[in-house]
C-alpha cells in the first residue's frame, strides 16, 4: 500500500470514527406542559407540616420521547411544603399545600416542573359558635403514596448519549 492509499485509508476510518462521536449524542426538547406522574413518598400532616420543608416524592414511570428515556422512574422528585395551617380552635380546619418544584433528566439537567396539591381538614365553625367554643377543627393529610401528575415548567433541552 503507498502512502496516498495509507493516507485515504487513515482518513476514511477517522471520518468514520469521529462521524460516529458526534452522532452519537442528541439533543431533545421536553416540551412544557409534558405530564410526568408521581407518587408522594412521606406522608403530611397540617398538624406537623411546616411552610419550606421538603417532602420525599418519585417520578412513577419513565418520561420517553422517540423511544429515548429522559426520565427514569424512581428519579427524586423536589417536594415543598408552600402552606401550613394547623387545625384551631373555634373549629378552624388544618390546610397543608404542597408544590412540586423539579426532577432531573438522565443527562443531569434539572426539569421544572409545576403542580400543587391541597388539602383541608373538615371545619366545624359553626358547630363551634353553637355548642362549644372549644371544638377544633380537623386536620388536613396528604397520604403516603398519593400519586398525582406535574407538568414540565416550560420547554428543557436534555442531552441523550
């Protein structure tokens, strides 16, 4: 082999090699408003719920786009308590909020994610004013294990290999 044959033979095989680099990897647009179901790991209580704590939360299954994951089930998901109101007297009823704030994409991007969930104890103001100032009202629960679905903030590029 002379060396113009060496030399296009070298050239052939690293346009192969580098073709096969750079097209290896893909960008792909998780569109905003794209549901991603999860489940509530930690129950919560109006009666110990503090407003900025964090609750455990998972995304349940994966989040595909053309047949790629970009979401595994399983990946945590931020949780927050944004409200807490423990129940009171005069049959005032607890009220717990809770925001999901974001995962994280397999390449490691954080994905925004938006939802709230609420709940409210039963109140029993009137009951209270007629038959005893001192009745509280019911507390608010947010269940372990409750499933709900978030939504992608606004459109996030990920990176797939």
């Amino acid at each position: 082999m002379d060396r113009r044959q060496a030399f296009a033979l070298a050239t052939v095989l690293v346009t192969l090699c580098y073709g096969s680099i750079t097209h290896s990897a893909e960008d792909i647009v998780i569109k905003a408003g794209t549901p991603v179901p999860v489940r509530i790991l930690d129950a919560v209580s109006s009666e110990t719920a503090t407003a900025g704590s964090t609750v455990r939360s998972e995304v349940t299954r994966d989040i595909t786009i053309n047949g790629k994951v970009l979401i595994k089930a399983g990946t945590d998901v931020v949780a927050e308590i944004a409200y807490a109101q423990k129940p009171g007297s005069l049959g005032k009823e607890g009220k717990v909020n809770l925001v999901l704030r974001h995962t994280t994409a397999i390449d490691g991007t954080r994905v925004p994610l938006r939802a709230l969930l609420e709940q409210s104890g039963d109140e029993k103001v009137a009951l209270s004013w007629m038959v005893c100032p001192f009745i509280k009202g019911s507390g608010a629960m947010i269940s372990s294990g409750t499933e709900t679905k978030a939504y992608v903030d606004y459109d996030v590029k990920i990176r797939i290999d």
